[in-house]
C-alpha cells in the first residue's frame, strides 16, 4: 500500500478491470419524462464504458508523466469491439488484456444530453457480463510482472459481475502483494454491501450511489461528508463521495482520522458525461504517484471539472494543460 506523503512516484502502473461500451449519444431540449417522447439531433457514436473512459482518463493524466495504464476487460467480435480496442490503444492504454467473446454483442450505452448538460444512460451491458476468470487471471499476471519499487493501483468499475469485483478484491491467490484498490460503486448493484466489506482501499461513488448503499438520502456536501464517513464505518479503508456543482469529500485512507470536504471548481459545463469518470481516472493517478489524499481529491476535482467544459466522453477528458486552462489548478504530476 502507498505512503502518503512520500516522493511522488512517477513509475506507477495502473490496471483498469471494467467494462468497455460503445456510446450512442443524442442532445435533446430536456430531458424526457416517462412515456414522453422528444426530438433530438444526430446520434453521434463514440468509444466509453465506464472502465475505458477511466483507463483513458488515467492515460491522459498520467502516461505523459511515466505512468502505464492496462485495461483489463470484454468485448464482442464486431465493429464496435474493434473501434474500442482502436481507441484505447491510440490513447496509450494497453489492450492486450481486453477479451474478445465470440457470439456475443459489445456493450451499448443509449445516453441522452440535454442542454445544460445533465444527461440519462441506459447500458445493455453486452460482453461485459463475461468478465470473469480469464480476466482475474490476467490481473494477477499484471500484478506478477509488477517490477521492483513500482506502486500498482487497480482501479475496478461496477458494470461488470459482481463475483468479478469480489475475486479482484480479494487477497491475490499468487501471494503477490495487493495493489492499492480504487472501487467506482457506478451503479451501485445489489451486491454493494458484500462488495465494500471486501475494504477496497479507496470506495468511490456520488449522492445517489452513496444514498443507495446506505439507505439514506445523501444531498450536498455536508450530507456527501457524513456519506463517506458511513462508507468507511461499512468497511471501506477510505471513501470518497462526489457532490456535483458542491464538490467532493473524502473519509479515511492511511490516517483513519484523515477527512475533508473540497469545494467544486467553478466552470461552464457543455457536457457532464464522462466527468465522474474522469474524477476517477485522476484519482487514481494522483494516489499512485503517492500525493496525499486532501491533494489527490482535489487533483480529481479539478480533472473531472475540466472535463464538463468540452462536449464528448472519452473526447472532452482533459490533458494536464487542460486542467489548468479550465480550472486554474496546476496539475500535480
């Protein structure tokens, strides 16, 4: 596990085990209610999922800085499996661990914009219900291969099964050490509870997500803080709990007394999909160079805001430069 505080290591691995999605997106005038229909513009198809977007967001953060990023995951034999395989790799993200499931579709997310930019998603999940042992297999070889010094982190999205997510959390059946988890509860399954008595290191999920694990509703940033408090309480080592426009706090980590609540960065959102993956992806890359977690939270706040300011998911995900141009916050690394 990573000491925070330390010299920031620049020669971390990250390993991304989620899901990879073809997005169908529309922009509408509002969105629609139930049994409501409304015109939108031309679907535009682009590269997502919520574990690709998250291992893009990583590489675009961390890999011009020294880090590699791995993505670990399933699609089908078609199309749309080979455009999301392309796009990773263009991104710098290491798709050998991706699977190809003969038979099976790739994942779609049907995604509506509206025009200040909150949306509705609807997944099929495809092949991403095939993540299973073959996948596991290719996280312990990556933690095998794991070099001298190298701090690894492995991040891990809930739109694949749940009996994946429980085999990646547990103790590694080669006896290699466990990376440092981050665990993005998006959506939040049924099988949450079991999923974060597992004690990922780092728990991550937004008002409603934490409100769906704790049976309480959770608005804003004080209710986001007692959230994360609540998260830890449920065996997570540390809890992070995004608030939209309010920001983020955080709970936990190395220093159990260790908690804080980060204002949101103000900016003018075009675009909010993708930005919870983009606060994931950063996160994950500020605590695997070893910044402490007030500054790694406000590193992701930063990114994820960055984000909402360009349209497209794995399109609008910004570049250290970006981060800065949005936001005014210097991108760490």
């Amino acid at each position: 596990m990573l000491e925070y505080g330390a010299v920031v290591n620049l020669d971390a691995r990250l390993t991304v085990l989620g899901s990879l999605n073809m997005d169908i997106s529309v922009t509408v005038p509002a969105l629609p209610g139930p049994g409501e229909t409304v015109l939108g513009g031309g679907a535009v198809f682009a590269p997502g999922g919520k574990g690709a977007n998250q291992a893009v967001a990583a590489a675009r953060l961390g890999v011009p800085s020294g880090m590699t990023v791995r993505m670990v995951g399933c699609v089908g034999d078609d199309d749309f499996g080979r455009t999301l395989r392309a796009a990773i790799a263009a991104e710098g993200v290491d798709g050998q661990t991706v699977r190809t499931v003969p038979g099976v579709p790739t994942g779609i997310a049907m995604i509506t914009v509206d025009q200040s930019g909150e949306n509705i998603i609807t997944v099929a999940p495809g092949a991403n219900h095939e993540v299973g042992a073959a996948e596991i297999a290719a996280v312990e070889e990556s933690l095998q291969a794991a070099r001298a010094g190298t701090a690894d982190v492995l991040v891990i999205s809930a739109e694949i099964p749940v009996p994946a997510i429980l085999a990646a959390l547990a103790p590694s059946v080669t006896g290699a050490p466990r990376p440092l988890t981050v665990l993005n509860l998006a959506p939040a399954p049924p099988g949450a509870a079991e999923l974060i008595a597992a004690r990922p290191d780092w728990l991550v999920v937004n008002e409603s997500e934490a409100a769906a694990v704790l049976g309480r509703p959770v608005s804003g940033l004080a209710d986001a803080a007692d959230a994360a408090a609540g998260l830890v309480a449920a065996g997570a080592r540390g809890a992070v709990v995004t608030a939209g426009v309010a920001g983020a706090a955080y709970y936990g980590g190395e220093n159990q007394e260790s908690a804080a609540t980060i204002a949101a960065f103000r900016v003018r959102a075009v675009d909010t999909v993708g930005a919870g993956d983009t606060f994931v992806g950063a996160l994950a890359v500020a605590l695997a160079a070893g910044i402490s977690p007030r500054d790694a939270v406000s590193a992701a706040s930063a990114a994820g805001a960055a984000a909402v300011t360009k349209p497209g998911t794995q399109s609008g995900m910004p570049r250290p430069p970006d981060v800065q141009a949005a936001t005014g916050y210097r991108w760490p690394l």
